[in-house]
C-alpha cells in the first residue's frame, strides 16, 4: 500500500514519459509496485473504471468528458504521456458513432427508409377518405333535390287538375276547404275518442256498396298510419302529397298525424280525425268487425 503521508508520488516514479496504449497501464502500474486500490486512493477513480480503464473497455465508461479526465490523471499518476490513451478513446468514439452518420446517408439500408416514410405512408388514407365522405354528401345533396322535385309535380298537377276541372277537386271530399296554398284543410269541428268514433259511423253508414268497401287515406303532411284490413296488417310512412288504398269489410285504421292525414270510404270524406300531431284510432264500419 502508498503512504498517504508520503507526498506527490510522482516525483518517486522514474520520468518515463512515453505515451503507451491503456492496455500497458497495468504492468506500469505493477512495474511500480501500486495496486488499483492505492491508485482510488489517490485519484478517487473508482476501481471499476480503473478496471474497464486498463481493460480498454470504453463502453463501461461513463460520458466522454469524465472518461478524458481519468485516462489524463490516472497517466499523470504513473508518469506516462496519455496522448496515445486518449487517441486509442478517440478512435474508439468515432467508430460508435459511424452507425449513426451512415443511416443518414442515402445509401442507408432499406428498413431505415422504411421506418422514415412509415407517417407518409399512412397520411395516404386521408384522400381516399376525402373522395368517400364527398359520394356519400353527393348522394345525399341528390336525394333531397329528387324528393323535393317531387313534391313540386305533386302540387302542381293538382293545381292544374282543380283549374280545368273544379268539381274533380270535391269528388267524395265533401266537409272540405282549400288555404291560401291550395292545400285542402278540414272544416269539421274535431272530435275525439267516443264522439269521434261515432262521427265517422255516422258517415260511414251512409256509404252503399254491393261489394268490398274502398278506404283511402291521404296525407298533407308526413304522417305514421297502421291499417288492418280483413285480418291483413299493413303499416307504413306516407309524405306530404302520399295516397295508400284498402279495400275489405272492416277497417282498424290508426293515424300518427290526424290533423295532417284526409281519410275517404268509398270517397266520402270523413271530416276531421284531430289535431296536427295527434295519434287516433278509427273502426269502419264497426257493425262489419262484429
């Protein structure tokens, strides 16, 4: 072991001043009769680094600034010239680094391009998204511009047929006006459940027919109907200007918009049914569902 109380230690050591590779600061370190544990004691150097130091095991050393510290004072220590440790450290730091510097060159092997074009890569959905989302919208903006064409031939072949034919306009649609629109609108006063019910018997019982009743409903506005026919259930959705057609002995009709909806038994208009908005039920003619 050194003497701590011995001072500067380098003044005992001859004054060989060579640079040596690390891998000969061991024997210059036994040549001069020290131990790993006194070099710690003088430098602080912990033994692993002495060790990876002497080993030239320059990746168990820590970062570059503090590595080049300990080759200086460990050759300072054993009177040796670092510069050619410090080259052989150099070296060693440039060829680490060579890996990195070539993957950025264009010659870099495939599966490092391919990880750089991966985000292009999937940037290429947004346009065939873009081209999806524009046929669904143009398919949409059709539907809407066909349904409302529709509703304009409607209203206009029924203006033009009430114009050269004012009385076709109150075949079996007797109880009935038209607003300011040309829309027929019911004059009756409305009625509900029992009084309702009996206001469309009433009606219904002066109908005549030799065969199968004929029930027409029309709708003025969008309106849910259910009918039973004989036994036979239909259910469906009409539109502003819609027409549905049952021909039987009995009829179970339900209406989701009363005050939207025109319903006629052998073209005799029934009247009013209810409010905009009003679900009713009706039976024609009661006396057939016995």
């Amino acid at each position: 072991m050194i003497d701590t109380d011995t001072p500067h230690l380098e003044q005992e050591l001859d004054n060989t001043s060579k640079a040596l590779p690390l891998a000969k600061y061991a024997p210059r370190r036994e040549e001069l009769g020290l131990t790993l544990s006194d070099i710690f004691g003088r430098t602080r150097i912990t033994i692993k680094n002495l060790t990876a130091l002497e080993q030239e095991d320059f990746a168990s050393l820590p970062a570059p600034v503090y590595t080049q510290g300990f080759i200086r004072q460990y050759a300072k220590l054993l009177n040796i010239d670092p510069a050619h440790a410090l080259q052989e450290y150099d070296d060693y730091l440039k060829s680490a680094s060579a890996p990195v510097f070539l993957a950025e060159k264009p010659d870099a092997p495939q599966n490092n391009f391919s990880q750089i074009q991966t985000p292009t890569n999937k940037s290429s959905h947004v346009p065939v998204l873009s081209v999806i989302l524009a046929i669904v919208l143009f398919g949409f903006f059709i539907f809407l511009l066909e349904n409302n064409t529709t509703q304009q031939r409607t209203l206009s072949a029924k203006n033009q047929q009430a114009a050269e034919n004012p009385s076709a306009s109150q075949e079996g649609e007797e109880g009935m006006a038209e607003d300011a629109s040309g829309e027929p609108v019911n004059t009756a006063v409305l009625l509900t459940g029992e009084a309702l019910q009996k206001s469309v018997e009433e009606i219904a019982a002066t109908v005549t027919a030799s065969g199968p009743l004929k029930l027409t409903i029309k709708a003025r506005e969008t309106t849910w109907i259910a009918v039973r026919a004989d036994g036979q259930n239909k259910e469906q959705t009409l539109y502003a200007g819609g027409t549905a057609t049952f021909t039987g002995k009995c009829f179970s009709v339900n209406i989701g918009n009363a005050g939207g909806t025109d319903v006629f038994l052998q073209g005799k208009f029934l009247g009013a049914l209810g409010k905009k908005g009003e679900a009713v039920r009706i039976v024609l003619p009661s006396k057939n569902c016995l």
